[in-house]
C-alpha cells in the first residue's frame, strides 16, 4: 500500500514539473486514433427509403447529369443496403452498373461516403483497402432524414469528382 501511494506521488510530482509538457493526451485532450475520442461516423440506421422516394433521388442526380451532358448510372439502397431502384442513363457504360450498386452498398454498410475510402488510400492507408465491401472511389454518399440513414446513392460513369457531383445532386434532393 505504502509503495503505491509513493509511485502516485513520484508520477503527480513528475506531471506537476512537467508542466506545458505534458503531452496532450495526460491533459485531457485526445489525439487522432486515440480510442477515448468520440466513434466516427457514429449514426444509427433508420426506416428504410421507399421506392417513391429513392426515385425522385435518382432523378435530381440524373437531371444534374442531364445538364452537364454526362451519362452515369445510379442505385439508391435502403438502410440495410438492399437496392432499391437504379437506373442507367442512356450511353453510360455497363460496368458502371455493379460499381454504382458497390458505392451505394458500402456507404449505407460503412455509414461514410466512399470518398473518405479515397482519401484514405491517397494518404497511404491502404489497410482500408482489405474490409470487405469498401470501395476507395467518390460517389456513394448515406442518405440521411432525421439524423438516420435511410439508404444510399452511388454513381458510376465518369470521373471520381464527376460521380461525386451527380450523388451529392441526387442526396440534396432528398430534403425537398
């Protein structure tokens, strides 16, 4: 007992002449990957989006593409990541089809954008590249209402930035 209370007073002395030098985590405050900081993306799952719903989704995003003279595809996804309604603009590339599904899927499964996947590769984390699902490509966003994710959109058919776009008009509609 007499020895544990020495090795407190030894470390509160030590702190004390410390002073500003303490690192930040002894004063409280939390550095990135420190796991008393609060959960990422910590947003609940709500009622799934309806079919009415994820096509009006769908439709702003295509009117945003139809204004830019772009052909993507689109798949909206409900909050359990079941598709729920797609639509491939006339001339858009059919392999865009499973990558749209992909980017809807893994931002519903990973509550995030799969942009921040993106970033994270660009930025040598490339262990985000071996969770199963996850996609490092811009372009599926959550979709969410009343603080919980009701499903997802993803895009596919042009650049990173030009799917990116497309999902972000088509998630903007959603408040409408």
């Amino acid at each position: 007992m007499i020895r544990m209370v020495n090795t407190a007073l030894l470390l509160s002395s030590a702190f004390f002449c410390l002073g500003s030098s303490v690192p930040a985590h002894a004063q409280g405050k939390t550095q990135p990957g420190d796991p008393r900081e609060p959960m990422p993306f910590a947003i609940n799952y709500g009622s799934p989006i309806s079919a009415a719903r994820a096509r009006a989704v769908i439709s702003a995003g295509v009117a945003e593409c139809d204004r830019r003279g772009w052909n993507m595809v689109f798949a909206v996804v409900d909050s359990g990541g079941n598709l729920v309604s797609l639509e491939r603009m006339d001339g858009a590339q059919t392999a865009s089809i499973a990558i749209a599904e992909h980017k809807a899927k893994a931002a519903a499964a990973f509550r995030r954008e799969t942009k921040v996947f993106e970033t994270a590769v660009q930025n040598g984390n490339v262990g985000v590249l071996s969770l199963d699902g996850a996609i490092a490509s811009p372009g599926g966003i959550p979709l969410v209402e009343a603080g919980k994710i009701i499903g997802a959109i993803g895009v596919s058919g042009g650049s990173g930035a030009q799917d990116q776009v497309c999902a972000s008009a088509g998630m903007l509609a959603l408040g409408k």
